[in-house]
C-alpha cells in the first residue's frame, strides 16, 4: 500500500536495521556494560562548558520561538559567515549563509536546488552512504568512485565519472568512515579539474563539501579550505560533532559568493529549506551556536581513544591507517570479506559496521566515541576474534 | 545552472516575494510600527508560563544532546500517545508516534512515505498551498478540489475527485485559511466515502489530518477525532501554534494502530524522517513538550483579537464567516478580486495574503495574531480601502 520505492528501501537496508536488532537483543540479554558498541557516530563527549551556559541564558528568553526568516536570523547567519570565512579562507557575508536542520538538512536543500531529473552526483568512496538516499530524494542519483589506497580521493577517477549529467561533486573530509582529512594540494587539483570540466561539458559542476568533522583533528592538522580553490562551492555542515548535540539539528550551507547562478544558488536553497519542510532551522539552537563560533569540545578526549584502540589493535595483527580527524577507524577486515570479520566481533558482542555500507566491503568500521570502559572492554574479544580470523 | 524546476517555483512564488519585500520597504520607509502586518501566521502571543520553566529544566540537563533513536525518545513518543489517544478517541501506544520537525516534517515523511510517481493527494480549498510543494516534493501532484460556501468540506467532491492515482485525502481543521473547524458528521461521512471508495478502487486511500491548530478554537467548540472515524487516517501535527513555538520546528506524525499495512506505513515514516535529512526531531525540545500536554497559549488572547477585528470589519461592510478556530479571517475581496483588494490595503500599509494563495482567489486573509495596536491601527485604512473598493 506504500511507496514501492519506500518498500525497496526497507528491504535493503533491513541488514543495518538486523544490526541493530541484534545488538539490542545483546544488551538485553547481557546487559548493557557486557556488549561493546562501536556501531553509532553518537559523539560520546558532552558538550563544551559554555554551551550548556550559553544555551539557558538563550532559553531564558521567552519573546525568540517565533518563526524568523527561512534562511535563519540575520545576526547568526552574519556571526556564522564571520568564522566561516576564516576556515574557508573566503570572505563570507550572513547572505551566503542558510541555517539548516543539520547537515543533513543542508545537503537536502542543496542537492533538491541543484538536481534535475536523472542527474548524477559523484562521490568518492569509502563514503557517508546516506549520500545514496538524499540524491535519490531529489531524483538524481549517487555515482560511487574508487578513492585512493590511503583513502585520499582520486581526483581522475572523479574526473573519469563526469558526464553532461553530472550536477555536483560531494566530497567529506575529514572523512567518515575513514577519518582522512584530504590534503590542501588535492582540494586545490579537484577545484581545477572541476573548473576544466565544467567548461569543457558546458555546465557548471558543483562541489558540495560535506566538513561536520572540520574541528574533530589531532596532530596538529588543520582541515584545508575549500572556498578558497573553488568557487563554484557549498559547504554544508553542522555543529553535531564539535559541540556533541547532534540530536539538535543545527547545521548550516554556505555558498561562494562567487559562484555561477549565485542568485538563484541562494534563493533555491532557500527556497528548499522550506519547501522540504524544514521551514526553518531549530530557532533556539541557532540563537546558541551564534555565541560559539570556533567552540568545541576537548578534542584530546577522542585523541587518547583514538591512541588506545589504535595501540590495541596494530598489537593483534588488525591493519589501519592511523585517522587524521573523526572518530572512526577503517579496519582491513582479514581476507577482505567485513560481514565475517563483523560477525566474528558480534560473537564476542562487539557491534562494528560492514564497509560494505560505506561502498568498501573489504573494511569494516569502529567508530570509538564511546564511554570510558568500552575500548579496555572489547580488547580480549578483538584479539580472540583475530585470532579466529587466523591473523595471529 | 540550477534545477529547472526550483527556478519555475521561484519565478511563480515571486508574487508572495513581492509582497513581502514590499512590506519590508514600508517598513524601512515609514516605521514598523505605522505599517499594520496581518500577513503572516505567526502567533503573537508568549509561550505559556510552563513552557519556559519545564525548558529551562530540560536545558539543565548536559547529558541529553545526542542522538536518539529515529521517531524519537521512547517514552517522550508514549506521553505524546497518551494526550492523542484522548483527543483522537482512539487507543495510542508510543509505537504509533513519530516525532518530527513540525508538521511540516511531519508531512513530508509522511508523503514520501505514501506516494508512487504520479499519484495524487486530493485537498478542498481554501486550504494551505504548500501541500503543493510538499506532494510535488515525492513526485507526486496534489488536486485542488472547490469546499462549500460556508467553508466545510464537500465530500461528494473529494469523492468525485478519486482515482487509481489517489493517495492520501489531506484536511486541515481548524483550516488556515478559513479558521472552520469541520463537524464531526462529516468527518463520519469522509471516513464511509474513503473506506467505500478505497474497496471500489482496489487501493486503499488514507486521510491524512494536519491539524496544529487543535487547541486554536473558540466559543467552547472541540475539535472532533478523525482516527475513531478512519483507520486507514494518519494525524500530522505541531506544538507549534498551541505552545507558540514555532521556530523550534517540534510536532509528529500518529498513524492509526489499525490502518492497512501498518508496519511497512509506520516503519516508513520513520526511515523517510531518517532519509530526508532530518534524522530525529530536534532533542531538547522533544523532551521539553512531553510534560507540556494539553498545554496551550491563552486562547482568550486571541478570542479577544477575533472579536475586535470582526466587529470592526463588518461595520464595514465586508462579509465573511466568523472562524471557530485559527487566527485567521477569510474575507469576501468586493468584485471577486483578491489581488485588487489586497493592493488598496497596501496602500493603507496594511499588508494580508490573496486568496488565490489558498485556491480562493475571491477572498482574502488576514492573520490577527498580531500585536496589541496593529488591529485598532490599522481600522481606518480598512475602513478606507472599503470606500475606494465602492463597499461603502
């Protein structure tokens, strides 16, 4: 009686939800504190001191829950452009900037402003699947490009998948599942190339930069710019991961002031963002992220998590590049098949995520913002799952 | 550059875009407070008492931000049942509860849920326009069909207007813009024609009942429940017009226990509410309505507000039905034409919205959920365009 394509939908994806179920018939059955949970993207830190301050001093507000303009307020979208134009190296106004529900918010309005019919959208795996669904939302759809061996993209592979259909590039980084921050000089080569082939199909091809993960580095690293290499570029992003509220939906899109079609750039996303439904962006949480610009929380947090599963597990023979940001590790799974290595982890009721979910079957992913106990936990039953995989 | 489509929208929708900047220039030009806005639903009136305190509660609480599960907290979902089953005369359980981004979210996942390429969904006018972005959204095109005069629906009309292509019904009461509230009798009658019609067309067509403006009713009236009429009926709602909130984007969508294919009806909502980019709605005020049931904004306030500006009007002469609900006035345009009338306000920098904006182009609206002086201010003017219109 639904939708056929809603029907599909479900059936395909029931292995993520057979995950889930599984996981949560394991923590009823052993309880909780005995089933190591690496599945979920759900930072674990708690938001940063002055959030929690800022936010009831906002909501002690009473006269602000009104609807405000579908783009966001004018003030926050102007505090918003200011630090955005210091990571993006690009001078922003609050005009370029639209207030979402989320990135996942942004990246719904962009692709619905963008997207005809049949058009593509390229990305390069491994990759954030969802990306699969939201173009499929608009009626485009998502074309899956090898990245590189050391999870960079390929800017050829990408430049080999352009066609007079394709509308936009999504690039994610620092990545999830990977956590590779793409170096400046590779964002500088794709925003050449894409500008070649922009000229050369006769239609702009938009970069979509997909950067929730742009303050969650360690080392030292600083995530490039991208702004700056292209102008036929849109941020979306959100502050899910550096201020831990993802369950509040507030993100943003900010589009080059340069870019081709800017007027109508602008207005469209605008326009979709209420058209979509969205209406606005969460009133309350935008008036709170306003007064946390460049705020995040203690990024050592996830680093020292980071080091202990990393340490742990290059001990048991499992192979890893080290993530430059996130707080997701991409793990070889032994003899390139992740639902056996993700199967054997269940039985020491570890939850970890196929690779094949983020277009890399041959890896499956830990995502290590997790409580304390977790990581020291799961040790024994990695090792013993390695050892049944015949890696020691 | 961008999508063909989004552009048309944008060219056709410039008409409300001109309103509005033109309201922004008198604005700019001769003071907000000289320029009487009726245009927008927006309540005027605070948040109740309780809203704030039960918020800044909830706010307190740091450990609260991340996500949840898709449809929501458990057992915010199972409050939200509990207040619905008593107002839709119908047993609810957490189960049958999504929570959404408004009920604009709510909508949206709903649609996407429901429709095929090329179905329809029927609506009777005056109604809500963007229902036509909505459905248009799912590829899917909504058909306008005419109510009766004194604004009910005409369910021979819905009836007459069904096909294999159908859907969903969609009604909105208390109806913006009407501000009727349909008799229970025909929600009786709209339920026997969709059961009867379903099994004549071998597909069940399922009535979806937006209705955040539940509590917005007047005169000792009640709003009467559409899921003890229709089992195959989904209801779509928002706190925010009771709780004046409606910046903070917090409403669900309920579907019937006994509605046809039920699983694959609510497991889809909650995967479309995922796929779209809304993901969940948002946390803090998930928690925050769940102890606010029943709870609503002074509706006396606007009572106030209704009585004041129909009293005044009809002294004019202008014609229209009193509105047992809502904040909005649906008046008579003198000669049929909305947007003639609508420009002599303008000249009195009294800004309303064309009926054609709701399928009636022979009326106008105007939204008295305005400040303490704009009614009394703007009764001149009314009384101005009346005699340049030749009403008096």
């Amino acid at each position: 009686m639904i939708s056929k394509r809603i029907n599909e939908m479900m059936e395909t994806s029931s292995f993520i939800r057979k995950m889930f179920e599984t996981g949560s018939e394991l923590k009823a059955k052993y309880g909780a504190e005995n089933v190591f949970d690496f599945s979920l993207g759900n930072p674990h830190a708690l938001p940063p001191e002055n959030f929690n301050s800022v936010l009831l001093e906002k909501a002690a507000d009473k006269t602000r829950h009104a609807y405000m303009p579908n783009a966001g307020y004018p003030d926050v979208r102007q505090k918003v452009a200011e630090f955005a134009s210091t990571e993006q190296q690009k001078v922003l106004s609050g005009d370029n900037v639209v207030m979402t529900s989320g990135a996942g918010g942004a990246l719904n309005a962009v692709l619905k402003t963008l997207l005809n019919p049949g058009d593509t959208v390229i990305a390069s795996t491994p990759c954030f699947m969802e990306y699969k669904f939201y173009c499929d939302n608009h009626g485009g759809s998502l074309v899956l490009v090898p990245g590189k061996k050391d999870f960079n993209i390929d800017v050829e592979n990408i430049e080999g998948a352009i066609t007079e259909k394709t509308a936009a590039v999504i690039i994610n980084s620092p990545n999830n599942p990977s956590g590779r921050v793409y170096p400046e000089e590779t964002i500088i080569a794709l925003g050449r190339m894409l500008k070649k082939k922009s000229s050369e199909i006769g239609r702009t091809v938009y970069l979509i930069s997909d950067e929730p993960y742009r303050k969650i580095v360690y080392d030292g690293i600083t995530v490039p710019p991208v702004l700056k290499h292209y102008n036929n570029a849109i941020i979306c992003t959100s502050y899910s991961k550096d201020l831990s509220i993802p369950g509040e939906r507030i993100g943003y899109a900010a589009v080059n002031p340069d870019a081709e079609d800017y007027d109508n750039l602008i207005n469209g996303i605008i326009l979709c963002n209420r058209i979509l439904g969205y209406v606005n962006a969460p009133a309350l949480m935008q008036r709170t992220i306003a007064e946390l610009q460049g705020v995040s929380v203690d990024i050592n947090l996830y680093k020292k998590k980071r080091d202990m599963l990393a340490g742990g597990l290059k001990e048991m023979g499992y192979e890893f590049r080290i993530p430059e940001g996130t707080f997701y590790l991409l793990v070889k799974a032994p003899g390139g098949d992740d639902m056996k290595m993700v199967d054997l982890l269940l039985q020491e009721k570890i939850l970890t995520v196929p690779g094949r979910g983020f277009g890399v079957p041959e890896y499956f992913r830990i995502a290590f913002c997790v409580d304390e106990n977790v990581i020291p936990g799961a040790m024994d039953g990695f090792r013993r799952a390695a050892e049944k995989a015949g890696m020691l």
